[in-house]
C-alpha cells in the first residue's frame, strides 16, 4: 500500500510539475482484553493515519498533519457520536382515537418503527406522520490542524489543537493501554493540570546539549480553529520546558500557567534519568495549584529488558489538599513476534480511591502496517 500511495504521489506531481511533497502513511490494529473485578472487557481498535511534508529549497521544511482516523476505547472526536432524533407525529383514526405516536408504538399491538410514513389511508383521517432518523452526530478527522516550519534553528508550529502541557513529567503510569484503567475507582487525590490544548503556537529548539520549548495559547480550548482569539472570555495559556544535562543525569523543567477566568492553574514539574543497573532509572515531582485544591506528585519508573522483552514498573503518590493520597502501581511486559507485531501484558493497582475497583490486568496484541 505504501508503494502504491508514492506511486500515485509521483504520477499526481508530475502532471502538477512538482515532486517536492513527501506522503507518508502509517496504520495500525490492536486486539486487547481486561479482566477487572468481575468483569472480563474486550477492546478492538485500528488507525489510519496521512500526513504531508515538502522541502522549501531554502533551509525550511514544512510538514502538515493529515488525516488521521482511529478507533479504540480511547476515542474522542475521531468517530461519530450522539444520538437518533425522530421527527413527532400521531396517527388518528376517523374517530381521533390514537392509532399510532413515534414514542410509544402502535396502539393495542405492534412494534414502533424507527421510519415509517402514513398517508391518508382508508382507517386515517387527513393527519399525516412521517418519522425520520438522522444522526445528532459529527465525524472529526483530525485533519490539517497543524503546520509546522523547521530550520536549522529550530520548529514552529501553529494549529488548533496544540498541546503545552510541559508540566506534565510524571513517570509512574507506565501503562500503553487506555483500556488497562478503565473502570478502576476514582482517585481521591489527582493531578489538575488545567487547559493546555487550543488554538496556539510552540516553538521549539536546542542549544548544546540543551533544548528549549516554548507554547502559548491564544485560546485554551481543543477542537475548533477560533479566528477572533481577542474576543471577550477568551482565556490564555503559556507554557515552557527546558532539558539540560546535569552530569551522568538528564533533567527536564516544565511550567504551565493556565490563566482561566476563576480557574487558574499553575504547575511545576521536574524529571530526570539516569542508567542503573541494566536499565534506566527515572524520577518526577510535579506541583499543581488551582482554585479549589494544591496538589503534589512524586513518581519514579525503572525500564530494563529481559532478553528480548521490554518491561517497565511504575509507582506514584498523589496529594491533594483535603483528600487523603492516592498511590498508583503499574507495569508493562512486550514482547516482539515479528515486524511490526508484539503481545504485551499489564497491570494496575491504585489505592486511596472513593469506591470502585482498585486493579486489573490486561492482555493485547499489537500490529502496525
């Protein structure tokens, strides 16, 4: 497939006179299962995914996102979603006896149709009922939300759904799935790290064996391309992440300050690494202060292999003012079975939840095309 979508870019720049883009496509499956409590949940899932770049011929490459299609337990705007409307309508009989309404069926007997259309029969007077279906729904392909400008000196980009949440350092979830934690009890205590996706630009760059990014967002709300960001209850965020090598150690400083009217949240992060054994060994502290609580986490994971297998173990506490902590365990075993395809396992346990389940496991399969 791949050959053939370059084969088709190739034919298509040249009747254009031009064979600068570059196409790329990527695409994936996945088939997982989680036991949690009494419940056994099953998960099948794929994506599809396009995306655009094209040389400048003066030092600047520009690449564009394209479109992008998934489907999993994850989903959010990728599919579509809502209900069935119907339009109302009754049905009477010569007498104004009620034969038939959209809600409740057909009177003394009969299943109520989703579509169905009467038309002055013999049994009807001149009332008319047609119920239809249409879908409330809307499908978001997350396409062309963002374009990117690289140089030599670094990366701007600018799109609708940009994401600033640098702050954001924790190592303890090392889980892949987002159907391993599903159903787990709520977490008395919980990281807020406010609005950190919108409308926005980010740049990022390095310098030695340091890196730079900066993000702003001209309106901190994920989903739509706002044309007026100066308008009035348009809220802001702005966010900065360096990393600089500290000896035989890597460290990452992240700040983000959401500046939400009457819900502003600032966060502080730090994280860094360092080879232990035959692994590597990472810790985080991240701070949260919003309008309703302070909140503190301290996480650290351990990635090694085993042969041929990657495994990871995670472990973080979570503080928040007035709630008692929440402590979250988690690890993950993948193993390769051939290009592009790996079988892995996981497993959670989170205490100092409100009510619900505390732990489960998972087993899943992976394939990219």
């Amino acid at each position: 497939m791949k050959k053939l979508i370059a084969i088709i870019s190739v034919l298509a720049a040249g009747f254009i006179g031009t064979a600068k883009a570059d196409i790329t496509m990527s695409a994936g499956s996945n088939l997982e299962m989680q036991s949690i409590g009494s419940s056994t949940n099953l998960s099948i899932g794929g994506s599809l995914g396009f995306a655009f770049s094209q040389d400048l011929g003066n030092g600047i490459t520009v690449t564009m996102s394209g479109l992008s299609f998934g489907n999993d337990v994850a989903v959010a705007d990728n599919i579509a979603t809502g209900g069935i409307t119907t339009t109302t309508g009754t049905v009477l009989n010569a007498t104004g006896t009620v034969l038939y309404t959209n809600a409740s069926g057909m009177v003394g007997g009969g299943a109520a149709s989703a579509n169905i259309a009467v038309v002055n029969h013999a049994a009807v007077t001149t009332n008319v009922m047609i119920a239809s279906v249409s879908h409330t729904g809307s499908i978001d392909s997350d396409a062309f939300e963002q374009i990117s400008f690289a140089s030599a000196n670094g990366t701007l980009t600018y799109g609708a759904d940009v994401e600033i949440d640098y702050a954001d350092l924790g190592v303890g979830d090392v889980l892949s799935s987002d159907l391993t934690d599903t159903g787990l009890g709520t977490a008395s205590s919980a990281l807020s790290l406010g609005a950190t996706t919108g409308n926005g630009i980010q740049y990022a760059t390095s310098f030695g064996g340091s890196s730079l990014t900066i993000g702003y967002l001209m309106k901190n709300a994920s989903g739509a391309d706002f044309f007026d960001t100066s308008a009035s209850g348009n809220s802001n965020t702005m966010a900065i992440k360096t990393a600089v090598p500290v000896g035989p150690l890597s460290a990452t400083i992240g700040y983000t300050s959401d500046n939400t009217a009457s819900a502003t949240n600032n966060t502080f992060g730090i994280s860094t690494s360092m080879a232990a054994g035959n692994g590597t060994l990472s810790v985080a502290y991240v701070s949260s202060d919003n309008q309703t609580a302070d909140v503190t986490q301290a996480s650290a994971k351990y990635a090694t292999t085993l042969g041929s297998a990657s495994l990871a173990v995670g472990y973080s506490t979570t503080d928040a003012t007035g709630s008692s902590n929440t402590n979250l365990m988690t690890a993950t075993i993948s193993q390769s079975v051939g290009t592009g395809a790996s079988v892995f396992a996981e497993f959670v346990n989170r205490d100092g939840v409100s009510s619900g389940e505390t732990s489960a496991v998972l087993l899943g399969s992976s394939f990219a095309f």
